[in-house]
C-alpha cells in the first residue's frame, strides 16, 4: 500500500524535533491541573482506581497511540495501567524507549494499528490525530474502535477550531506539515457515528503560550450486555 502524504510529512518532521520536543514538553503536566484532571479520570475509568500507582496493570492493556516521547505514557503508567506506546516516528520511540525503560514502545500508524481486535481496555490519541485530514478521520475512529474491547475507553485531546495550519517551523527546527483545529461537537459526532458514547468533554481557555482553546474528550464503547439489546 501506498502510504499518504500526510504520514510521511508527520512522520519527517516529528523525527526532526524529536530531542527538542521532549525535552520542551518533559515537565508540561506538572503545570497543567485540566490535563492532569482528564488524564486522572480516564485512568479511573479504564479501572485503574484502587490499583494507581501499583503498576499492577489489572485493568487490562492500554495503548497511547501517537505517544511521541512518551511522557502520557509514562503519567499513565504511574498510576497504575498496563500501557504501552505506538508512534509514527521512530526517533520519537527512540526517546521514549531511553526515558522510559519499563513501557514498550513501538513504530505504527494510527491509521493501521498492528493490534488485535477488541483487546484493548483503553487508548489514548493525545493531541496525535491534529496531523489527519478531518475527512479521515471516522476511519481512524473505526479503527480506534476495532481495537478497544465491549467496554473499552477512549481519551482525545485537541485544540480547537476548524482550519489547516501550514507548521514551517516547530521546537528550534524547520518542518513541512499540515496541522488541523478542529471543532469538539463535530468530533463528539463522529465518535458518535463510530459506536462511540461520549462520556465526558472538557474545552478550556488557552494557557500560558497557547493560542487555541484546548479540547478533551473521554468516549466509551457498549459493553457486551448493551450490545445485545435489540
């Protein structure tokens, strides 16, 4: 298969700010309580709960998907999921592999996840669908869907508008890629369309050196005894 432009774009210019990126963003949550506060509530939900910080992994497996250095990862981790990370771009494994030991990280596309059907109990796409031309994105939530179990939980995060932004220039380094705002309530549709419940969603006003408001939502899929009603 031919792969999109957009991937490869993405994929060139994240392998170019990879250093950069992690170590700009490395203590990024410590100053954000709403992320924090979402990331915190996915993880309960999941079924971390009693088990935060255990490490134990008993609510099953978790993925982040677009996980770049890993730093969501790892914050999930330490409170208890079984996570591992998948990003486009190898350099950014490579970083996230050395700051994070313990997690296995790997190299994919969201577009085509390497992973079995309904075997995940949760996944998070943090700020890593905004390089997907919004035309497809209900195949990147079917297939978001096709990996979660009855159940499973879904955490998105975006910034938010509804425009193309051409990124020359990002963390210190030139860069050729698209980046998308993208409007929460047509989001929340398409997670809709996709067999997706919206749970919960957060927009918050910009921070700090932000220039967007900043949108969050928490999807879930039916559980098996939902599924089964006429």
């Amino acid at each position: 298969m031919i792969e999109p432009d957009f991937v490869t774009a993405t994929r060139a210019a994240y392998d170019t700010v990879a250093a950069a990126y992690a170590e700009a963003l490395g203590g990024h949550l410590a100053t954000e309580p709403f992320d924090r506060a979402m990331l915190d509530a996915f993880a309960s939900l999941v079924g971390a709960g009693s088990e935060a910080g255990s490490g134990s992994g008993a609510a099953g497996p978790v993925v982040e998907v677009g996980c770049g250095p890993g730093r969501i990862t790892g914050y999930l981790r330490d409170r208890g999921l079984d996570i591992a990370g998948i990003d486009l771009s190898p350099a950014m494994i490579d970083v996230a592999r050395a700051a994070h030991p313990g997690i296995p990280f790997s190299v994919g596309s969201m577009i085509a996840l390497d992973l079995p059907g309904g075997g995940l109990a949760g996944l998070v796409a943090w700020y890593s669908i905004i390089h997907t031309p919004p035309e497809l994105l209900p195949g990147v939530f079917a297939e978001f869907r096709r990996v979660l179990r009855p159940g499973g939980r879904l955490l998105l995060a975006f910034q938010v508008g509804d425009e193309r932004v051409r990124v020359d220039h990002a963390y210190g380094h030139p860069v050729d890629v698209d980046a998308y705002r993208l409007p929460p309530d047509h989001i929340a549709d398409l997670l809709t369309t996709t067999s997706f419940t919206v749970d919960a969603r957060l927009v918050r006003a910009p921070r700090q050196d932000e220039k967007r408001p900043q949108a969050y939502l928490i999807a879930s899929t039916a559980a098996d005894s939902e599924e089964e009603t006429p």
